[in-house]
C-alpha cells in the first residue's frame, strides 16, 4: 500500500467515522427512546396496575393509590397455588418428554447412518409452526373420552384402553412433542461441533456405543441439553392455546389460563391479573437467568484447534429401527392431527356408533365451511392477521436490522443499554405482554388501542429478541473490511449500510422478517386482552369458535388458518431463497 492511498483510506475513514461521532448520540437517544416506549413503559404500567386499586376502564389512571394489597392477595389465593403448581407439573413433564425426543432426534440426524436424515431434520420442525391452540383442538378430537377418533379404533379393534387428553397426561404429552424441536435446534447444533476422537477414546477404552452416549456425548453438550431444557420450559409456561384447549374442559387451570379468566369475569379483575401476570413473568425472568447462569459458570470446550468431520455411527440393522421411529413420531404430529381436524371439519357431527360409521360418505360435506364464511368476522379476521403479520414484519425487520447494526458493528456508547433492553421480552411471556399493552393504552386518548397497530406493537416487542438473534448471525459474518472500502470510495455511513451492509445481509433479514410474519400469524397469547370487534385476527376468532362449543367449525377454521399459513410459508421461503442467491451474486 503506498502512502497516498494509506492517507486516504485515514481520510475516508476518519471522515465517516467523524461523521458517525456527530450521529451516534441522536441514533442511540432514538432507538433507546423507541425501546422504552415499546418495552419499559407498558411493564412500568403492569407494575401500576397491580400496585393501584383503581380500575383503567372505569376511574382512568388519575386516581393512584399504591398498595400491595394485589400482591398479598394472589399469593395467598389456593387458585393461584394451584394453576402455579398445574403450570409446573405440566411444562415441567413436558419439558423431559421434549428432552427425551429432542436428544434422540438431534443424536440420529447428526451421529449415525439413519436413512432420510435430511428428511427428518426439516420434517422435525413443522410442530413449531402449528399455532398451540389448532394443537390443543387437533388432539382433543383425538383423545376425546367419548367421541375422540383414537378411542373409536381402539374400541374397533377390542383393546381396552381409552385415551384422555382432556387430562393433565394430555397437556403433558402435546406440550413435549410439539416444543421438542427447541432441544433439538440446540443440541444437534452441539453435536455438529463436538470433535468425535472423544467417543472414540471411550470407545478404545473398551465403552459400549450406548454407554459412550451416556457418559461422555451428552455429558460434553450439557450447555445445550440445558439451554434446550430452559427453554422449551419457559415457552411452555407462557402458552395459552393447548391449556385452554385440553385443561379447561377438564377444569385444570394453569398460569396464564388462569390470568384470563380473571379478566373475563364480571366485573373484570384487571389489577388482580396485572398482579398473577408479574408474578408469571419473575417465575420466567428467573428460569431465564438461570439458565444465563449456568451456562456462564461452567466450561464445556468440545471443539479442538485441529479439523474435523462429526462420524456418523453405523447402526447396521438398527438404521431402520430409528428410521421407523423417526416415521411414527412424523405421523403422530403431523399426520394424526391433520386427519383429525379433516375428519371433524367435514363431517356434520362428530359422533361414531361404530368404526365404519368413520367412512359413511353421507355424513361429511361442507357445511362447517359454509358456516364459518357465512360468518363476517371470518375474512375480517383473515385480513386483520395478514396486516397485522406485514406491519409486524416490516416494523420489526427494521428496528432489529437497527439495533443488531449497532449492536453488533459500532462502538457507540449505550449499545449495551440497547442490546439489555431489547433481550428483556425473552423473559416475558406473550399472555403478560398483552396486559402490559393493556393497561399501557386503555385509558390513554389517540385511539392506539383496539386497532391493529397496538397488536404490531406488541408482536414486535415480544419477539424482538428472537428477531435480533436471527439477524445477528448475518451481521457477524460480514467482514469490516468491505465498510472500510466502501468509506475509501468517499461513501458515508448510510449509504455503507445501504449498498453493503444491507445487501450482503439480505438473507438474514429475509429470514428475519419471516419468523417475525410467522410468529405474528399464529401469536395468541399477547392478542387476547388487546383485540375488540373490528380487530379481531385469526387466532382469537379460532378461540371464539371453540369455547363457543362447535367442534365442526373449530375444525374448518383450524385448517383454514392452517392452510393459510402453510402457503405464506411457502411464499416467505421462495423469497429467502432468491434473497439468498441475489446476496451470493453481490458478495
């Protein structure tokens, strides 16, 4: 390099950098400004209504007398005891079922010669796309005691045994098979990186292959197996769909099931809920920190300075048993629910005298479907979900693309203070942020609540962490030196973002933008207390249709939504993948 062009990479660069000095302040003051609108004060509200015994909709926020008379009463309510202890047992037991098949399928697709290991991995992950209420419904039609389709084949085939999924086995068993993907996603990332010689050596010392599995492979990727455990709990302990679908008739409350109903009584109990929901969101804060905790104090380096090529382990025969289980596990979540929902929504009752009565062509027809859109609320909600999931994408693509770049690729002082405010959601179930959003907005003018904006702004704040993690993959595999070269070229800040930074991250943000359309598409929990009539979206009209009693028409709308989401899917992977390609031919 001669010195000319060293002086003038130090001009460029000292130029944008100064230009950058001058903007930063303003930039940080914003998003910090834009995080605690979306994020600090609707807490900072929640905490007012469960320490105020005025009532928003009734007496407004002037009236602030604080007390913990809230406080003191949740906790010594047995209701509150027992949906706090329903809430452990059951995310509790379906977390160790989510572990037990999570490991198992993160262990054949990455560790051993099954055939259609590939088909399997992508497969695997369609449970976390199913909303957790069509869940909830697809296997109450299953395992009804009465009229579930299970118990009809069982009865045709003289077994003695009946399924109930109305029970606390039921929520247990749906939480642990639809929530196992999250153990998987991090412990076959784990595997993929854990240097093999390892099992080998236990293998020379004369180890079976099943004991090396016990004592030196999930032993080394105990930070995944854990941070999968943490996890897969603290999104079971915020979901609302599957209790309310499967614990309800059988009158078990959990947590947020349990906050709800609080709010729908006569008069509502807002303050009481605002109190039981701070309560569930410091049970998750904890569980979240624990889980920061662990993995901090403790060293699990699996991967050496040297190359290496994870082995497969040849399983001979037994590559086909693990095949076949693989197979079951696809059917039960996917097939086995989807023939239900098919089933109940095409046939006029779901009643069965007998096996045959299943196959009687006269009874099916489309007269759910024909009710549900009759129903005017029907497209609206339709609509309304669809606006609210490219808002929320949009806006939230946006401020994740903003806070990860800053984040990620300045230096600015109060980056810190952006990236802490952005990860606080991740500690908040949905159920809480919608009565956070609640008593942020209600008695406030503008005319923000009921509309579909306060639903976007909710959505975005509540998945902010997930979507800033997903960009952030992409930010770090850029290399600094192209920013610097855009600078040589006398290009300012801005226009690096636009013509570099954003281009080569395209696919990230692509993908970004998709999870948070999905997310938005299927969230219950955080759209409940925040919808009226003319806002209503897809999610709630489905809960509207269950609790009114008619399972045909849960059914129809259940595949409807399902449908819908299944298209747009494939719609938003098209576009990641030519984002993908347009970002390969600009790198």
């Amino acid at each position: 390099m001669t010195a000319t062009t060293a002086a003038g990479l130090i001009t460029s660069t000292g130029s944008a950098s100064s230009a950058w000095r001058l903007i930063a302040p303003l930039w940080v003051g914003g998003l910090l400004i834009l995080l605690t609108f979306l994020v600090l004060y609707p807490l900072s509200m929640l905490v007012f209504g469960a320490l105020s015994d005025s009532n928003p909709v009734v007496d407004g926020f002037g009236a602030f007398r604080p007390a913990l008379t809230h406080f003191k009463e949740v906790l010594a309510n047995e209701n509150v005891h027992l949906a706090f202890f329903n809430a452990l047992v059951a995310c509790g037991g379906g977390t160790a079922l989510a572990v037990l098949i999570g490991l198992f399928f993160s262990w054949i697709v990455v560790r051993t010669n099954t055939p259609g290991r590939r088909f399997i991995a992508g497969a695997s992950m369609i449970p976390l796309f199913v909303p957790p209420l069509v869940a909830g419904v697809a296997w109450g039609i299953l395992g009804s005691p009465k009229t579930g389709l299970l118990n009809i084949v069982l009865k045709w085939m003289n077994i003695d045994f009946r399924f109930d999924f109305y029970s606390m086995s039921g929520l247990i068993i749906v939480f642990g098979i639809y929530y196992a993907p999250y153990v998987y996603m991090f412990t076959s990332s784990a595997l993929r990186n854990m240097d093999p010689s390892l099992e080998e050596a236990s293998e020379v010392s004369g180890a079976s292959a099943f004991t090396t599995l016990f004592t030196v492979t999930f032993p080394l990727i105990a930070p995944a197996i854990l941070a999968g455990t943490l996890l897969s709990f603290v999104v079971m302990l915020g979901i609302y769909g599957v209790p309310a679908a499967l614990g309800a008739p059988a009158n078990i409350s959990v947590l947020t099931t349990y906050i709800f109903k609080l709010t729908a009584w006569s008069p509502p109990l807002y303050n009481t809920a605002a109190a039981v929901a701070i309560l569930l969101m410091i049970v998750t804060a904890i569980l979240v920190w624990a889980q920061q905790r662990i993995l901090v104090g403790k060293s699990f380096a699996t991967v050496a300075g040297k190359a290496f090529r994870p082995r497969a382990l040849n399983l001979g025969r037994w590559r086909w048993f693990t095949f076949g289980l693989a197979l079951i596990y696809l059917f039960i979540v996917v097939v086995l629910p989807t023939l239900a929902l098919v089933i109940a929504s095409f046939r006029r009752f779901l009643f069965f005298k007998d096996f045959d009565a299943i196959f009687d062509s006269k009874a099916y027809g489309l007269w759910h479907f024909n009710a549900v859109f009759d129903n005017p609320l029907t497209m609206l909600s339709i609509w309304n979900t669809l606006k609210v999931g490219v808002i929320t994408a949009v806006l939230g693509g946006a401020l994740a693309f903003a806070i990860g770049y800053t984040v990620n690729r300045t230096n600015v002082k109060g980056r810190k203070s952006i990236d802490l405010l952005a990860t606080i959601p991740v500690a908040i179930p949905g159920l809480v942020i919608g009565v956070a959003y609640l008593w942020a907005w209600i008695g406030l003018p503008g005319g923000l609540y009921g509309t579909i904006w306060i639903l976007a702004l909710a959505f975005v704040a509540r998945f902010m962490p997930d979507t800033v993690k997903a960009l952030s993959t992409s930010f770090l595999q850029i290399h600094k030196e192209l920013e610097e070269a855009a600078w040589i070229s006398g290009r300012g800040m801005l226009s690096t973002i636009f013509t570099i930074v954003l281009p080569l991250a395209r696919p990230g943000v692509v993908a970004a933008m998709t999870l948070l359309f999905v997310l938005a598409v299927r969230e219950l929990g955080s759209s409940l207390f925040l919808y009226t009539s003319d806002s209503t979206v897809m999610a709630v009209l489905l809960l509207d249709y269950y609790e009114g009693g008619n399972t045909g028409k849960t059914a129809a709308f259940s595949l409807v939504q399902t449908v819908i989401l299944g298209v747009l899917l494939g719609i938003t992977s098209w576009l990641s993948r030519g984002a993908a390609q347009s970002a390969a031919r600009t790198g």
